[in-house]
C-alpha cells in the first residue's frame, strides 16, 4: 500500500509539472511510450529496478532511453530523481496513476465492464451513453468478455458498479418473491 501511495504522490508531482508546462498530453504520451519499452524489455526492467546496479548506472542508462524516446527535459529530470529517491521500482503505478490524473482533467472517465457476450455496436453506443449521463461526463469503455458471467454485464465506473448480470438479477427475483 505504502508504494501506491508513493506511486500517487509522485504520478501528481509529475503531472503537476506538466500542467504548469502545458504539456500534460505530450508528457502522458512520453510516459506511456517509456513504460511500454520497460514492459516488452526484461534486460532494461532489471538494470532499472534491481538494487545490484548503482543508480549512476541506472540513471545513465534512463538517460540513454529518454535519448532515444526523445523525452522531454521535464522526463529526463523526473526519471532522475525518481533514481535518487529509490522510487524507480513505482514506475508501473506512477504511469497508470498520470495516466488516470489526465483522462479526470480531460473529462474522460475509465468504465471497466465485464460482457456475458460481445456487445454490437449499437450495444456499445448505448451503454457508453448511459454510463456517460450516470457519471456525467465523457466514459471510455475498456469491455472484457467473462466466461462466468451468465448473462448481462457488470460496469464499474471509478468507484460505482453497476450490476445488471443475470445472476444478480435473479438474485432480486428471488428476494422479490420471497418477500410477499
């Protein structure tokens, strides 16, 4: 818990800057960009968060890939800092974090939703609108299918699930029925 609460401060620390630099996209996407090259590169990912390398090592060969990344002044200094503070090791959840602290001062809300069966587009369309006039804003859907739904999804939009699986609707049924 202690490093997710670290990986916050320091995703906000970062994305703070880049608003006070306009850059709050161009630096998500660089962001983005380093974290997709540490998670396809298992070499890069244990020189950067093993202990056994110094962190001159690993700050030279951050600024080698920010290089290469074309990264801003604004990443190369952060990735360094983030070296000296022994915080490398967060680099997962301070990009999911940035990443979430910019879709919020975009208007863009995540809604994860778990699909019994492929939803058509019309489907889509529809549950996007309703998720979007429920949390009132704009909700980009990220659709799993689940094998162990019966029937309907479940849609979770930050902190509210929205539960209309044939489980759970049977579930009221029977309640329902119970209850007279």
């Amino acid at each position: 818990m202690a490093g997710t609460t670290a990986a916050r401060r320091y995703a906000k620390a970062l994305f703070g800057l880049g608003q006070e630099a306009g850059r709050v996209n161009e630096l998500r996407t660089e962001v983005e960009n380093l974290g997709r090259l540490v998670a396809e590169n298992a070499e890069l990912r244990n020189v950067l968060f093993q202990p056994l390398y110094p962190a001159s090592e690993r700050r030279g060969v951050l600024g080698t890939v920010a290089e290469r990344l074309q990264a801003s002044p604004l990443l190369k200094n952060f990735l360094s800092f983030l070296v000296d503070q022994r915080r490398l090791v967060d680099w997962g959840a301070i990009e999911a974090e940035y990443g979430r602290l910019a879709d919020v001062a975009a208007g863009l809300t995540k809604a994860h939703v778990r699909s019994a069966s492929p939803l058509s587009d019309a489907q889509r369309e529809r549950l996007q609108r309703a998720l979007e006039r429920r949390s009132g804003g704009r909700v980009d859907l990220e659709i799993e299918l689940d094998p162990t739904l019966l029937g309907g999804a479940i849609a979770q939009v930050g902190d509210l699930v929205y539960d209309g699986s044939l489980r759970t609707q049977l579930r009221q049924l029977r309640a329902s029925l119970s209850s007279r």
